[in-house]
C-alpha cells in the first residue's frame, strides 16, 4: 500500500470515526472503501441512458407505491 495524508474537515473526522467505530473497522479501511466505490462508479452517459430506459417499463398494479413503499417492501423481498 502507498501512504498518503490528506486534510479533513472536523466534522468529517468526527463521523469517520464514529462511523468506523459503528462498523468496527479502521477510518484508514473506511476511507479506501470509499475511495474504491468512486472509483468503481460509472457516470458515462450509455449508463444513464440504460438507467432512463428503464424507467416506466414496469407495473406493479398498486397506485400507492410511492406512499406506502415501507409497507410493501416486506412483501417484495419475502
């Protein structure tokens, strides 16, 4: 691993660290976590026009989704 120092502001420490400390790993491990999934997004403009595609291609026969969506997530994924 290369070692590097970068600057935080106090209160992205202050949650690094509680963060870290919630998961039970190191801010180092969170960081490069974080680091990873920036590096590993895909913004290119053929990905949005997939993810528009999708959109309104699928009907659950329900009007109220949008509202009580906590109500039927158990369903969806039992």
């Amino acid at each position: 691993m290369i070692r590097t120092q970068i600057q935080l502001t106090e209160e992205q420490a202050r949650e690094l660290k509680r963060r870290a400390a919630e998961r039970g790993v190191s801010v180092a491990s969170l960081i490069r976590a974080a680091i990873a999934n920036e590096l590993t997004l895909d913004d290119t403009p053929a990905r949005w026009e997939r993810a528009l595609s999708a959109v309104g291609r699928f009907r659950s026969g329900e009007t109220d989704v949008s509202a009580e969506h906590d109500r039927y997530l158990p369903d969806a994924f039992s």
